[in-house]
C-alpha cells in the first residue's frame, strides 16, 4: 500500500476511534442520569399496575439486591434513550461521506420517522395497551389467590412489550424502505396481506403473555402495515 493510501486510511480509523470514543461518554452520560432518576422513572412505570391492583395492591420484591439491579437495567435502558439522539449524530457524521449525496436526504427522513414511530409504539404500548393487559392478567386474582407481582417480573415484562410495541410501530418505514428500493413492490404487498395479517398474530403470539394482548399487538401490525403500503403508493413506490 503506498502512502498516499494510507494517509486517507488512518484518519478514517483516527476518526472511527474519535467518534467511539464520544458515543462511548455520551451513553455514560446519560446512564448515570437515568440511574440517579431511577427511583421516579419506575414509580412512573409502575403507575398502569398499581391502578389495576387497586388501592390495596403493591409490587414485591424478594432479593436483597433485586431493586439495585432493577434499578440499574433502567439507568441502562433510559440512558440509552437519553444518548440515542447524539448517537445517531456521531453514527451519521461517520458513514455520510461515503453515501452519495442524493441518498442522504432519504436517510435522514427515514430515521426521524422510524425514531418519531418507535416513541410512538412505546407510547401507545405504555397508556392504551397496558391497562388493559394488566387488568386481563390480575383478572385470575380471586378470594383464593392473591395477585402479588414482583418487580422484576414487571420489569422484563414492561421492556419486553414496550420495545415490540415500539418494533411494530417500525412497519410502515420497513414497507416504503422496502418499496422504494424496488425490493417488492406494492402489489406485492398487497397480494402478501394474509402472510401478514399471519405473521402478525404468530408475532402476538411469541411475544405477548396472554391473548388479549396478542390481539393488541397483531392489530396494529395489520394497520400499519395497510399504511405503509398507503404511503409507499402516495410516494410512488415501485
């Protein structure tokens, strides 16, 4: 290789290393805030099952270090989501030299609307879908049983279903993504609506813990789905 390449070379790894370096301080940053609001972010997250354990009701826990971890996996989570922002500037400012200039534009929109979509599948998960889940489940409560959730369970399980909701929300970008680059085209889209209506419940199915909430989740996906195509045939998708 002559010197001339290796110059070019070498700053690009300088500025790789440059870059990871601050995304590295920037998701630091924003864990170590997230931890120290830990307390007040889970009792916000806690709020749709205390309201369906009614006054009387309250999570447990059973390990001595079980909330210090509880309390960790969300400054973890949150802090993520607190950097993601700048993250994704220092991602960008790395790979868009090297996609050609017409391209960018594309990009950039499709992720503002994948971000804007993401918040809101977790949103919709979080004050429509949750209530409804939770009451369903603590429904199996009676004079016999006594419903008694832990917190960690209520963790997993509110993670778990906020990012799929946030996922789900993602199919109307996959299908104008997928459309505009000729990949499928919109008739064949519409002519997969049964795989997909198919697909969506198999992903309620995986995911979500009980029926009601397997509904909730395919249903969307069915919706969005339809939008996407809508969009892909108003921006003249192939």
């Amino acid at each position: 290789m002559k010197a001339g390449e290796q110059q070019p070379l070498q700053n690009q790894l300088a500025d790789f290393r440059k870059r990871l370096f601050r995304i590295v301080i920037a998701a630091a940053a924003g864990i170590i805030i997230a931890y120290l609001f830990s307390e007040n972010i889970f009792r916000f997250m806690s709020v749709p099952l205390i309201k369906s354990l009614g006054p009387d009701g309250s999570l447990i826990f059973t390990g001595l270090t079980e909330m210090f971890f509880v309390y960790v996996k969300i400054g973890f989570f949150f802090g993520l989501v607190i950097a993601a922002p700048y993250i994704f500037y220092q991602i960008w400012a790395l790979v868009s030299p090297g996609i050609p200039q017409q391209n960018r534009a594309f990009i950039i929109l499709s992720v503002i609307f994948s971000c804007i979509l993401f918040i809101g599948g977790v949103l919709f998960g979080f004050f429509f879908v949750f209530p409804i889940i939770f009451k369903f489940l603590l429904g199996y409560a009676n004079e016999n049983i006594a419903a008694l959730p832990s917190v960690k369970d209520y963790l997993s399980l509110s993670f778990k279903l906020l990012i799929a909701f946030g996922i789900v929300f993602e199919v109307p970008v996959l299908v104008f993504f997928l459309s505009r680059l000729g990949l499928v085209s919109v008739d064949g889209f519409r002519r997969s609506r049964k795989f997909a209506v198919l697909l969506a419940f198999i992903i309620g199915a995986l995911i979500a813990p009980d029926v009601v909430s397997q509904f909730m989740i395919a249903i969307p996906i069915i919706l969005l789905y339809e939008l996407g195509i809508l969009i892909a045939m108003i921006s003249g998708g192939k």
